[in-house]
C-alpha cells in the first residue's frame, strides 16, 4: 500500500513502481527503403518510477537491464553510449524516460528527467 508523502509542501500518495516496461517506437518512416528496419536501427522507449529498483539498474548497466529485459536486436558486446538531458535535476519525485536506439553494434541510451514543481506541474528548467 502506498503512504503519503509531503513535497515541496504539497501534499500527494506516493505511487507503487509504475515502470511502463519498453516498448518498441515506430521508426520505419526514417529508414531507407532499400533497407530492412531491423537491420538498420529500432527505437524503444520507457518510463521509469524515480528511484526503483528497475530505473536503478537501467541507469547504472543499461546493456545488462536491456538484455534482461528482452529488448529485440541488443547485443551483448555492442557498445554503449548516454547522454542526459536535466542531468542536473534530481531524481526524487519524478520519472525518468529513456529512449533507446538498438543498431547491431551501439546501443544509444537518452534519458531525460523532469521535475515536478510546487503547482504540481513539471518542469524542465
């Protein structure tokens, strides 16, 4: 069962991990014609709950939670690289999205981090 928490002195329930799991983007409109999607790119995307157990591992080993996972198309040598957008932002009270892009030889990792601000809203600032 969820508490409740006070933030920013607002008050709200604290959510149970609703990680959306990955889910495959469509992608096909920027591949070329003469080439099979699959073996081009594909693009997955997620939500994570701040702090869970799930955004912790992606964050540290994303190869490893995208393998666990059963992310199609992911290689267990290809290379990694991540950018964050917000990396300033703290990861307390918000999700983090991440959108990846799976070729057969690097794995592109986004995350992007929002804030929630006092009116309940979010922010990127």
């Amino acid at each position: 069962m969820p508490e409740d928490d006070v933030v920013g002195g607002w008050h709200r329930q604290r959510e149970e991990n609703d990680t959306a799991g990955w889910q495959q983007l469509p992608a096909s409109f920027l591949i070329p014609p003469d080439l099979i999607e699959g073996d081009y790119f594909t693009v997955w995307g997620n939500r994570f709950k701040s702090s869970s157990d799930d955004a912790e591992h992606f964050i540290h080993h994303p190869l490893r939670a995208l393998l666990d996972a059963g992310v199609a198309g992911v290689n267990p040598d290809a290379k990694v690289v991540t950018s964050v957008l917000n990396h300033e932002l703290t990861l307390s009270k918000v999700h983090l999205f991440a959108i990846v892009t799976v070729s057969p030889t690097v794995v592109g990792v986004q995350l992007y981090k929002i804030a929630q601000v006092a009116d309940g809203t979010r922010s990127t600032d």
